[in-house]
C-alpha cells in the first residue's frame, strides 16, 4: 500500500452525489470525532465529483475541490483514495477506479454492476498497484455480508450463499403477498413511490440480483467472478394464484440469488422461489435484504437488514473507509487473483429440489389423471395435488387450477414433464413452475 | 505485538479439550492448507493442555506437547499463542488466560463468564503487554457478533444491542410451544438429551445470558463491562397457559438480553419477552442464537446462526485466529480501557414498553371492573382484555385466566397497579408480568 502509515488524514475524495454520495459526504463532514480511531488515520473529506457543482446536497462543500470529470478526482494530489458511488458498469464509474487504481490509491465502491462486469480485471489491477479495492457496500446495503464471507469462515468450507439481495423486488412481493394484488398494479405504485425505476427491467428481471450474487460467488468459493453466465428469471409471472397457493401450502415467495456446490460444479441461480414459512429468510420482508451463507462447520449463519437507503449504504462505505485508515489491506477478492478458479458451471437442467407447479387444466375426463401419469413416467414423485374447482369456471371450455408439490427430483425430469403435459393438450396456458427452498 | 511478522508458524496452544477445544485441534491439524492465507503466517498447533492426557478426542496428539497445568501452557517457548477453551470465571481459564497475557501472547478465548467477571482487567493486561485479546466465540458461538460491532458500525450511533443468547433456553421454550408442555418436563427431557446441564441454573436463569450481553453492552456502547448489575430473569415461570395465549395474540416467547440506550442511562435486561410473530428474532428457534444492532444509520441489522456446538464455535476462533495470522491487533474492547466510559445504569423501573399480564382471578362479582379500574388508576391503557372462562373451573373458588396487553407504559406503572390488584384480594397466584419487544 503507498499510504504512509502516519497520523496524517487519510483526504476522500467522494465520485458521484446521489443519495448514498451525499450521505457520505455528510457523515464525513459531521463525524469526524466518531470516525477517528485509535491507531487509525484520521478521515477527511477534500473533494467531491457529480455533474451538476451548484445543486444543493445538505452539506457545505465550500471547503471541498469540486471536479466535474470524476478521473480527475481520482489524479487530485489533495486525494488520498477514491469513493466510487457513480454506479453503471462502464463510462465515468470505471474510469476513475481505473485511474485511482493506476495511480496506486485505494478504491472503495458500491457498484454492483461494475464489479459484475470488470470485477476481475479491476481486482488485478488493484493488486498490481498493491492498493485495496473494498465494495462492502455493493452487495445487500447496510449489511456486512462481504466482510463475513472475507473474514469469518476462513478455513471453512462453504457449501452455498444465498439472499434476498433485491429491495425492489421484495417490496412489490411482500405487497402482493399483504394486498392480493397483481405485480403490475404493485409494481405502478412502487414506481410512483420511488421504490422503482422508471424503467425496473434490472431489479424486477432479477439482473441487480445476478451482479451481486456473482461477487458473493466469487468469495464464497474462491473462483472468478461470472455473472453473465448464469440462470435469471424474474418476478414478472407470479401472480395472485401463486401467492395464494404458497400461503395455503405454506410458503412464501421470494426471489432468491442462489450459490450451490454441486457435484458437478457451482450452481448460480436467480429465480423466484418458495421458501418455507418458518425460515429465516421468509420473514425478510418489504426492502430489506438477508444473505446466508451455509458452511461445513457452521451449518448456516444468516445476516439481515437493510439493503438499500443512502445512511445505510453510506455505512458499509464508513466501515470500509475505516478499515483502510487502519491500514488494512485486504485482497479484493479475499485470494489473490492468480488462484481464483475458474468458476465451473453447473448445468441448471441437473439443478436437484422440490418443484410447485400451478397448471391450468382443461376441464375434460382424464385430464387430472393423464397428468398424473405423465409426472409418473418421468420419475416425479409428488408430495401433494390439490385440484380446486374456481365455482366461476363452468361450462364446456373451463379450466380449472391444479397445484402440485414435487419432491425432491431434477429440473429436466420437470421440464421434459411439463412438455409432455402440454403437449398432450391438457393445459390451456404454460405451466408455471417455482423451484421449491429450504 | 511481540509476534515478528514473518513467513514462520504462529505456534498455537489450545487450553482445553472439552467439545470445543477437540473440534478446533482437530481442524488446526487437519486444515493447515485451508486456513493458511498469503500475507498471513501459517497456524501450527504445538501444545494443548487438558485434564486427562490419555483420553481420545479424535485426533492424534503425539506430536503436541502436553501441559497438565493450563498456565504452563502459556509459558511454553514454542507457544506463541493461547486459546482458552477452559471456561469458568475464575480457576485455570483465569491462570491461562493472564500468565499468557503477562508473558505477551495474544489470547483467543471464549469464555464470557471470565470476560464478564474480568474483562475490564484482562483488556488492560493485554494493552499494557500490547497483545490482542479476541473473543468472538464468546457469545453466539458461529456467528461473527463480536466482529459485527468491532468493525462494521464505525461512527455510527448504537442505540440497542439485544439477542437470543443462550440455546438452552431457546430450546426449552420451542419445544414447550411446539408441543405444549411444561417447563420442567421438558428441562428433564433437555437434560436427558444433553442439551441442558445437570444444573441448569447458569443457562434457564438468565446468568448465562447476562454474561454475553455484558460484553456486547461494552462492545456496543464503549462502556465499562458491568455484568452484575443488570435486570436478569430466567424462564422457570413460563407455562403453557402463557404460550398459549402468545400464540394466540401473535407474539412468541423467547429469553432476550437486550441493552438500550435510554435518556437516563443503559438498559441491560434479561427476561422472557413476548415477540411478534412476524419479527426477525421470533424465527429464531430451537438452539439457534441471533443477535440484533440498532445504529442510527443502519435501522437494524440481524444475524443469526448456531450458538453452540464443537464445530461452530471453533470456527469463530478460526477466524480470530487468522486475525492474528495476518496481524491485526484490534482492541479487545473496540476502544481503549482507559476511554470506555462507566456504566450507567437505567433503573428498570423506568423501563417503557408494552406488557402482557395473566392474572388468575377469583371468580367473583366485580373482580374483573375491580382490575380494569387498578390498571386505569395507574395510567395504563389497556390494548386487550381477555376473560376466557376455562370449562373446569366452576363452583364457588374458580378462578380463571385474565390476559391483559397494555400499550406502552412504564415499569413502575405496571408493578404498583399489580401490588395493588394483589392487595385487593382478586387473584389467587402472583400476577405472571412478561414484556413485549418488537
């Protein structure tokens, strides 16, 4: 690390004033006295980047050098190490964690996206400057989810990480579970509230989740980090049916960002899924956000809270800010670059579990037996089907909702089923199909 | 630190060989590959200390040195550092635990009642020696709790520090719910089964609750380690007849120790609270533990995990060690001894919240107007009132159950209006006072 082990301050320079940025810069400019430790340099705010200089942000940044091109923040002499809070995984954001990272000063950053895409190459170069690149704040907000993979089962085997890594997408779940209602109408609400972009492709399409899984996979089991190479389904097709079903059954829905060693190499997978209403994780509701990481020797530890919100996410950056004012300088991605594995993918189609499946079935003779006969020939073993005649479905052209729960069996024997199912003519819309979560 | 930050072998001496100390000799000598880390020095057991040199732990010590005597342990010339894996507040696990201090090695230890009786002492030997002092399998045995508050809450406010501590204690009170019976059956069943001692007293009283708390309190508040001092209620007195009426109120019971900040000062408190079925903490079952941080930024965050076992607790001493592997010379109490405030106390009589009362009242005309008007008379609004008639209890000296959930009120409130109902001569047992928590 270049930084002089002194006692002289450590000078932030903050990229990007959105809601996390200028909650950082805030706590910075008011809590010097908490911030500084014993043993530990003392943190001092000195420049900041955004677009627009004059916008006020509830603090006073007349001490502070503005830059309106945050790389040249990253070369400002007065700047000691750079806060990335820009987000996007290319344009200003990488470039100037390139450019402090070149320059040899340390980076802390909440880019999910960022780390996702160039994760790799940017942890190479933080290590060919010797300079710590954190990201507590990347992944699940306020919780210290990163530093528990990086610091508390070292020597322990992990078996799988997990989470509810998406605020959005849980907000709008836990209103259609509360409410009954329809994604769409949550979702319009959620958008008027300021819950959800304008655009919520990449929360509610499970995306954000895949970026943030990706880094927790490259900890958790020491290999590269491969976030476009994994299964991601969003919460689009739930509907009322669903959440209806799952609480008589006694579950509930959640999207899921899922790790699993598998015999045939790391499952990653983001998809909606049931979890049992005693676990731990179905009870994180609204936008908060949980990850659990199971080990040899821990069984399983789960860390809850908030997941988003600028104070919270300001405070995973404050706990890294004052690990590298201790001096601490941890690999970016807790093993070194050179020995990160490949990360070898494990095919989904062999992905082992209990399967929910909600047909809407022609109401013609036969049809509940013929499906019954057809989850039979491919070695489905049921736990449960429960048909229930709607009293509003009558007539010659009804359909009626049948529920199956699976026991454990593989995903291709579902799927090659449920192709033969409609294929035989008995469903009048695709199946939908919720993988089953303890 | 005394240690030379080199390439050469921290050479570990475990004292103990109970659960905990087997289970971490066995990893240490089976995993040197996993948990050597670069940057860091490689972890050798040397020595180990126990009772009985013959006995079988499942590994095999004949390359270790044996101390019969702990302290000699600690002056071992190939001891580097010690794990105190004794316990107990006073006897050997204290011997060790400063000879080695005094000497300047650094110390693992999970021991809370030693912490909690001497860790304001201990904390000074270590600063004056300038060795670490690490203690996160002290309390909740996997969960990286201790950590959590050392070093992912850095200039934030702490304003509640609570959890379910004890596994014991959690056990007994699932198992009562799940299947309705008593207190002391099933403790006789626990005892059977090796999940509760032969005294039970330390864990089912709330002792052994106290003494975690007492550490996450310092931890927490930067205060003085005050472990004597402290509201401590166990839950002998919990029945049927109040899990019953939990469940049917929504609420679950659970032993929570809990620190708040108050306006006079530091709640510390151990009792059997009545938690809303659908919190975090309430999913808490069987032997698992959890803790919970308040801060001003964060909201709360939760984490939970297995609190016992050989297997889990090692693996927080693992991670304290490789602390120490690569290091880190964190303070044992997260501030300087000489800067942690004193502890003030927050009498428990001006505690707030709600409160759930079950009265068994004698069944006469007007005992239930009699009660309601006490409760008033005191300046306690009740939320519910629940007279339920139990079909056996008839004739002339019935009585039966009243439950009584007060919106928030204080302490005091809710004991003088008891002592007055009492005095009154309307109930035949002692009123059954349990606190409600979020």
């Amino acid at each position: 690390m270049t930084l002089p082990s002194s006692d002289s301050p450590l000078r932030v320079g903050v990229a990007g004033l959105g809601t996390v940025g200028a909650a950082l810069a805030r706590l910075l400019l008011t809590r010097a006295q908490e911030l500084s430790a014993e043993g530990a340099r003392p943190l001092r705010l000195t420049a900041v980047s955004a677009r627009d200089a004059s916008k006020d942000r509830g603090f006073d940044a007349s001490g502070l050098t503005f830059h309106a091109n945050a790389a040249d923040l990253a070369r400002d002499p007065n700047v000691d190490l750079v806060v990335e809070l820009i987000g996007g995984e290319d344009g200003a954001a990488k470039s100037v964690v390139e450019a402090a990272l070149e320059t040899g000063k340390p980076v802390i950053t909440a880019n999910k996206a960022l780390l996702a895409a160039h994760g790799l190459q940017l942890a190479a170069l933080a290590e060919k400057s010797s300079v710590p690149l954190l990201f507590e704040a990347a992944v699940a907000g306020g919780i210290p989810a990163i530093r528990a993979l990086r610091d508390a089962v070292p020597g322990q085997k992990v078996t799988r990480v997990s989470g509810i890594l998406n605020g959005t997408c849980n907000y709008i779940l836990t209103r259609m579970e509360n409410e009954g209602i329809a994604f769409d109408d949550v979702l319009a609400d959620a958008q008027r509230l300021g819950y959800a972009e304008a655009d919520p492709t990449f929360d509610v399409d499970g995306f954000d989740t895949a970026h943030k899984l990706a880094i927790l996979t490259s900890l958790a089991f020491g290999t590269e980090i491969e976030a476009s190479d994994m299964y991601v389904e969003g919460i689009r097709a739930i509907t009322p049916d669903d959440m209806a079903a799952a609480a008589e059954l006694g579950y509930r829905i959640k999207l899921l960002g899922v790790a699993q060693l598998t015999d045939t190499g790391i499952e990653q997978r983001v998809h909606p899924t049931m979890l049992p209403l005693d676990s731990t994780l179905a009870q994180i509701n609204g936008v908060l956000n949980a990850v659990a990481i199971d080990t040899d020797l821990l069984g399983e530890i789960v860390l809850s809270g908030p997941g988003a919100g600028g104070d919270a996410t300001a405070a995973s950056v404050l706990a890294d800010l004052q690990d590298l004012a201790r001096g601490l300088e941890p690999k970016p991605l807790r093993l070194p670059r050179g020995t990160l594995r490949p990360y070898q993918k494990a095919r989904m189609r062999a992905h082992e579990g209990g399967y929910y499946v909600r047909l809407s079935v022609v109401d013609k003779p036969g049809a509940f037996a013929a499906i019954a006969q057809r989850m039979a020939e491919h070695g489905i073993s049921l736990q449960s089907i429960v048909q229930r005649r709607k009293p509003t479905d009558t007539g010659p052209h009804s359909h009626q909702p049948v529920i199956i729960i699976t026991h454990e069996t593989m995903e291709l024997s579902v799927r090659e089923a449920m192709d033969a199912i409609v294929a035989d003519g008995h469903v009048n819309a695709a199946p939908q199909i919720i993988r089953i979560e303890r």
